[in-house]
C-alpha cells in the first residue's frame, strides 16, 4: 500500500498468487481430481463431518474457490440457514458460482471478494467458518486467523484443511518428488501453465507443519485447538473454537 504497512515481498506474493488463481480457474476443478488422484474429494468430506454443521447455521467458506465445500453446506443448512463463499479472486468465485447454479444451488448461497486478512463482515458472525487450501496463499496467516476468530460467534468452530507435513519418511520423500517434479508437468500439460503449478508445489513446501498451525491458531486467541492427519498427514484437518 501507499502507507507502507505491506512490505514489498508481500506484496509481490500477494500478486504472484492472484497471476495463480486467474490463471488455473477455468481448470482448477479437473487439476484438482487429476492431482490428486480423485482423493481431495475425500479429504473435502472429512471436512465436512467433522463441521456437523445443522439446518439454520450461518456458515464462512473462506478461500473457497469454486465451491466444493459450500455446496455440501448449503444443502446441509437449507434455506433457514446461509453459506457465504469468500474468495479474494473473482475469476474462482466466477467458476464457482456458474459451477453452482448449474447444479441448483442458488437460495442460501451468496459471494463475496474479499481478503482472509480483513474479512468485511461483523463481529460474533458465521456459526463455522472453514478454510480449505486457503491459508498457505495467504501472506500475513497471522492476521487472517485472527479475522476469521473475530467473525466466528462464540461457540463457533474454525475448520482449517491444509497441506501439511507427512509423518513417515517415505511417504515425505515420495511426496516431495510427486509434488516437485511431476505436478508442474502434469500442471504444464493440462494447463499450459508450469509456473503456477510451481508456485504450488513451492507454497505446499512452505506452509507450516501440523504443530506450528497449531500454535499459530492459539495464539491468534482459539481454544480447544487440535488436529487429524489425512494420508499420513499430507493434509492436515485443524479445528479451534472461539468461546
Ligand atoms: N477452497 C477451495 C478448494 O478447496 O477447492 C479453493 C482452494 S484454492 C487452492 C485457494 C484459494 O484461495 C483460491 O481461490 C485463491 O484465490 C484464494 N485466496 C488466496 N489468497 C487469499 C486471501 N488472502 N484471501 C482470500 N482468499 C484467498
């Protein structure tokens, strides 16, 4: 910004990850199952359960693209509750709302462009917020996590799916070739983009392991926080309340 509250590596990740999105949208559903083998699906559906969302709840899908897990919801909570799908890129929410009216959901879902850092919505707000390979595009994790306690209601619970930091050294080392080596390919082939599928690769390698996620929610002022490894911890389902 004008006001130098961003620094200027900041703010080039911050373009560099809207160049990713606008780039991957229109293929972002189908590089998904390909990637990874069909499994995000059920990594998606853990996410899901554990939410235990009811009819009637007010619920944040954070980052959430192109709306896998706000489709699921919004049949979960009906038409007394609502979903809001928030995704600092247009060009997602853009698919993702075509993707979701072509399958009838329209009544309790609405959209908004925003950034995780600053959510534009009232204290004491969503009943559950959930943020699916989301957060490790997000420059300042700290303030987004604190933003997202902020809207929950007390008594709200914050789902975090992420990429995270497999428990055994094979599954690390197969990991870490899969994702280096062959993603940007098949990233290349089907998109025509390498570098994006780099960036991927490179903002998976980043992301903080099981442990310091943990740390961070707590300090960010959530409580009960835990989690569950999926796939021997390739991803990692974190939950924390508000109270
Ligand atoms: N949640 C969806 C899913 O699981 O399929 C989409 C995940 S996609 C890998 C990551 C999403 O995070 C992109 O749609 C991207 O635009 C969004 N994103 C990146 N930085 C963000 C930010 N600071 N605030 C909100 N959304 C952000």
């Amino acid at each position: 910004t004008h006001f130098g509250y961003k620094t200027v590596e900041a703010e080039k990740k911050a373009d560099l990850v809207a160049d990713v999105f606008h780039s991957v949208a229109a293929k972002y559903d189908i590089m998904n199952d390909v990637m990874s083998f069909g499994i995000h699906r059920l990594w998606k559906r853990h996410t899901i359960e554990v939410a235990a969302a009811r009819p009637g709840m007010s619920i944040l899908d954070l980052a959430g693209g192109t709306g896998d897990l706000t489709a699921k919801f919004s049949r979960i909570v009906g038409n007394t509750g609502s979903v809001v799908i928030a995704d600092i890129n247009d060009s997602m929410l853009k698919v993702g709302r075509t993707k979701l009216r072509d399958r009838g959901i329209v009544n309790n879902v609405s959209y908004v462009q925003a950034n995780a850092e600053a959510l534009p919505f009232p204290d004491n707000h969503f009943d559950i917020i959930t943020i699916a390979f989301g957060l490790r595009n997000v420059t300042d994790k700290d303030a987004a996590l604190r933003s997202m306690r902020r809207v929950l209601k007390p008594g709200g619970k914050l789902l975090v799916l992420e990429f995270s930091k497999p428990k055994h050294e094979v599954m690390r080392k197969v990991y870490d070739l899969y994702s280096f080596k062959v993603l940007p390919k098949m990233g290349a082939m089907i998109t025509q983009d390498a570098d994006s599928y780099e960036y991927l690769a490179e903002s998976i390698r980043m992301h903080p392991d099981q442990e310091t996620l943990k740390q961070m929610m707590i300090d960010a002022g959530l409580e009960q926080v835990d989690y569950t490894n999926m796939t021997d911890g390739v991803v990692a389902l974190h939950r924390g309340y508000k109270f």
